[in-house]
C-alpha cells in the first residue's frame, strides 16, 4: 500500500470524523460539506488507487 493511499485513507476518516463533530455542534450544512469531501475521498480509494500515485507530485 502506498503512502498516498494510505494518505488518502486518513483524509477520508478524518473528513467524516470533523463532520460528525459539526454534526453535533448545530451546523448540519457544513457537517454535509465535510461529508461529501469523505465521501469524495473514499470515491478516489475505491476507483482509482492507482491515478493516485500517478498525478502525484514528486517532491
């Protein structure tokens, strides 16, 4: 598994983790944000794994 998968995995539970939190402080519009921004990464894990390596930047 690569680190950017990998980087990719954190974002994601990070996202839904941050929206749960604003879930829970009355702001349901941003909670949806951060919802549809995890929902985007998982989309990227699941049918791209490898277009994750390959637009990386080489740094």
């Amino acid at each position: 598994m690569s680190a950017h998968v990998r980087l990719y995995q954190v974002l994601a539970l990070s996202a839904f983790g941050f929206a749960t939190y604003r879930w829970f402080d009355d702001s349901p519009l941003v909670a949806a944000g951060w919802t549809v921004v995890g929902l985007w990464y998982l989309y990227a894990l699941r049918f791209g794994p490898d277009r994750i390596d390959e637009y990386a930047v080489d740094t």
